[in-house]
C-alpha cells in the first residue's frame, strides 16, 4: 500500500514536471494504474470481510478495463483537435497514415 | 505506514490540482482530473485499512465507473470544439 501510494506520487510530480499533455497521459495513466492496484490489493490483504474483498477487487479490475479506453479517448480527441501544442516535432505517422483514404 | 501512504496521497492530490488549475489546455485539466479521481480512490482504500471497516468500500466500484465516463464525455467534448 505505501509502494502504490509512492507510485501514485510520483506519477503527480510526472503530471506537474513534464511538458506536454501526451507525455503526461503517458506518466498518469502507467504509474497510476500499478499504484491503484498495489493499493487495493494490500488493502484486500489487510481486511478480511469477504463484502470489503470483493469491493476492493470489482474496483480494481473495472479500473484496469477502463482507464486505457479513457486514456486512448482523451489521446485522439487531443491528436484530432485544432490548436493544441502537442509537442511531435519529429516524424508524425499517423498523419501519414490518416492522409491515404483509409476507413477512420 | 499508514501516515506515509496519506502523506504520499495528498502531495499526489496537490500535484493533481496544480495540474488541474494552471493546465494549459482542457486536456490537461481532464488529466488533473483523472489524477484527482484516483487519489480520492486510493485514499478510501486506505482509510477503511486505517480504521478497520470497509463501509465506504463499494463508492470505489462507483467511482471507477463514473471517472470513466466522465472522462469519455470530456473526450468528445475536445474533439469538437478544441483548445
């Protein structure tokens, strides 16, 4: 429990330091998920009322199947809309990918 | 232990809500938000460990449902209007 809540920390610090909104998709979504689960999976060891486990394990598992089909959401709403600095400076190959008629 | 795990969840809370305030962009906010959703959720863990009962366990069943669909409305609401 105190690992996931450290993990959860630093995947603050991750939000406030870093420069753009997909690198800091990227530190919520992968340190957030591993703490949460540490989270609720040392708490599912430490009570033992068989209605707090199986809280604490329908919570974990609905936020391991939601959280990258948010994550994914917020990422393509962002890619898609118009004025935002998104900081790929690089070689962009979904933009070469949306720019042959393929089905979106 | 325990006061390390609330110490840890509430720096992780100020990030989260520097974050949701000074965010550039609404996707940053909706990040904050994500974030801020999270430590209320591990904080309930956290508590009924601390005080032995799990009465407010099933509001993190809730919470997970609703974040994701608050989150998937916030999505759709960017991509049409944008900034």
């Amino acid at each position: 429990m105190l690992a996931g809540s450290l993990l959860t920390l630093l995947a603050g610090i991750g939000v406030v330091r870093f420069t753009d909104v997909f690198v800091r998709m990227h530190a919520l979504s992968k340190a957030s998920t591993l703490g949460l689960l540490l989270v609720l999976v040392g708490a599912a060891l430490a009570l033992d009322h068989p209605n707090d486990i199986t809280s604490l394990m329908l919570a974990a598992v609905l936020h391991v199947v939601t959280s990258p089909i948010g994550n994914n959401l917020i990422a393509r709403a962002t890619y898609r809309a118009e004025g935002i600095p998104t900081g790929i400076d690089t070689v962009d190959e979904l933009a070469e990918v949306r720019g042959t008629p393929a089905d979106e | 232990m325990i006061e390390g795990a609330y110490l840890a969840l509430v720096l992780a809370a100020a990030c989260f809500g520097y974050r949701m305030i000074q965010g550039p962009t609404m996707a940053d906010r909706v990040v904050g938000l994500n974030g801020f959703v999270l430590v209320g959720m591990s904080s309930i863990a956290v508590h009924a460990v601390d005080t032995g009962r799990g009465a407010f366990l099933p509001v993190l069943v809730v919470l997970a449902l609703v974040g994701f669909l608050g989150t998937a409305m916030v999505a759709r609401y960017i991509e049409s209007r944008g900034q």
